[in-house]
C-alpha cells in the first residue's frame, strides 16, 4: 500500500510517498480502505518534533472515513463494505495517512449517510475534542455562556456548533477576516482577538475553550464566575494557575482527547440531525501531504484540511 512516511523530524519536506505492507486486522480491529483523512495541527507538530511519538519512521494521520476492507475475530459491529469515520487512538494508534489502516473497531462509528468521505474525514479528532470539552467535560446546558477561543479553528469551529446544539449563548475570538464565518457557525459574538482584549468584551463565562494556553489560558480565568470551568487542550505555563483558580472558584482541566466510540456516534447524530457540519478549507491528495502541512503551518486556514485516497 501506499503510505506517507519519515525518517527524521522537521519541516513538511520530510515527508515522503513509501510502499508498506498492508496490515492485517487482528483480535477485536478492523482493516478500513481509507478513502480520506484530517490533517490536524497535532500531525505536523509530531513531524516537526515527535512530541508523543518519538519513533521512526512514523506514519502520521489520526482521522479516517474509508470503507471496511476486513474484520478481525470477535468483531460484531462491522462488516466489509460498511462506511465507517473515526479516530485512532490518540496518541500511539497513528497511521492513517495510507491507503489502508487498522484500528480497534470500537474507535469507529457508521459514516452518516448525508456526507462524503471528505467531511467525515475531517470530522473526528476535532469533533471528539470539542465534543469531550463541550459536553463530557464542561456538561454544558442551554442558557449557559460559552467562550471559544481560535473559533475559526478545527476545533473551535465546531466546538461553537456543538455549544448551540446544547442551548448556549457562544462567542467565539477570531481575526476580523474569520468573523463573518464564526458567525455562520452559530455564533452569538465574536471578538476580534487581535485588537481588544477579551477580557474587555466579555465576562460572566460558564465554559472557556481554549486551545492555544500561554497567556490566553492565563486570562481566561478572569472572565469565568464562580463554578466555571476552563477547558485547555496545552499544558499551562503558568505556575500561580490552580491558586488562581482557587480564589475564583473556578475548574480548569486540560484535555488530551480519547477515541470513543460513544462519541463518534453522538458526532454522527449531530451530523444527521444538521447540527454539525466541518468547513473543509482545502483537499489534497495523499501524495501532497506535505503541501497540506505547509498549509496549515501558516496559520490562516479555517475548519479543517482533508487527504483524499484515490
């Protein structure tokens, strides 16, 4: 099969198209013919530095919507030829980024019927870490006040449409460009990152989303009230944090997400019912892996970007 590989660590140009033995579902997995795959901020951060995965060569890639090629023993919730989405398990279950991957059966759920594989590829990793933050994490409700920061983002983008589904008020930060899309999402408002401080803009937050840390993780804790919490997908830096945290009466919690097969089908029912929907800013074929990472390395596309598997 093929596969995009590296040998070392460091720019997109590391990347290469390789020939690999296609893998064999075992006990409890299944074999999918990938037919598309999410390029998160999370693959080129591993190619650049190896970060969980310090091993070589390494094929990256998490997000997989494909077709069931084979089923190993004791699986009963696929059969060949069912379309299926989901997320390898996150970290060390990496390796979509080829025309074939295995992976536990119960990371995956049955591809909605009303979306291609290009959409639900860029669905999982993202929408399994909003949804874990959004609703396992935060439970948010109807009428609670959501901040999501990067709302333009892979995750933010769909964290905004997770909270609206729940009910809540959501504003969202993003550049003055991303505005208008942040509100497509759902949006109530949205705040230009770069020329106001948010915490001038607003305040009385039940839930924060952030997945940037530094200092916006810092400042967030000023806008939660009393019994809020904050939910950050980067370690914080700051080593005051839990006392601060403390003498606000805040939660703040930072998320690696899990694959999960509960949440991939509460993903599918948000996408059958209309409530969630990825924005795919650009697709490439797998051969072009690299110009995909190079993309997303410059910070300004929307929603996600999506491998195709001839």
């Amino acid at each position: 099969m093929r596969a995009i590989s590296q040998d070392a660590h460091g720019a997109p140009e590391v990347l290469a198209q390789v020939v690999l033995p296609r893998p064999t579902p075992t006990p409890g997995r299944i074999l999918v013919a990938v037919r598309a795959a999410g390029v998160n901020p999370t693959d080129w951060k591993h190619r650049a530095a190896g970060l969980f995965l310090g091993r070589l060569p390494l094929v990256l890639g998490w997000d997989v919507s494909g077709v069931v090629e084979a089923v190993g023993f004791g699986v009963t919730l696929f059969k060949p030829g069912d379309e299926v989405f989901g997320m390898l398990p996150y970290p060390h279950g990496v390796g979509s980024h080829a025309e074939y991957v295995t992976g536990p059966a119960r990371a995956f759920a049955h591809k909605p019927a009303g979306i291609d594989h290009v959409q639900a590829g860029a669905l999982p990793l993202a929408a399994l870490t909003a949804y874990q933050a959004v609703v396992d994490t935060a439970s948010v409700r109807a009428g609670q006040r959501v901040l999501v920061h990067a709302a333009a983002g892979g995750v933010g983008h769909l964290a905004v449409q997770i909270a609206k589904s729940r009910g809540a008020y959501v504003i969202g930060t993003a550049g003055a460009p991303k505005h208008d899309f942040v509100r497509s999402l759902g949006a109530d408002e949205v705040v230009d990152y770069r020329t106001t401080d948010f915490r001038n803009a607003v305040q009385d937050i039940d839930m924060v989303l952030d997945p940037l840390s530094g200092d916006t993780r810092t400042r967030s804790l000023d806008v939660l009230r009393p019994g809020g919490v904050l939910v950050s997908l980067l370690p914080g830096t700051d080593p005051d944090e839990a006392a601060n945290a403390a003498a606000r009466q805040v939660r703040v919690e930072t998320l690696l997400v899990e694959a999960d097969h509960a949440g991939m089908n509460a993903v599918a029912d948000l996408v059958a019912s209309g409530s969630l929907r990825a924005h795919v800013e650009a697709v490439f074929p797998l051969a072009d892996a690299a110009k995909a990472h190079a993309l997303g390395e410059t910070g300004r596309t929307a929603g996600k970007i999506v491998l195709t598997v001839p």
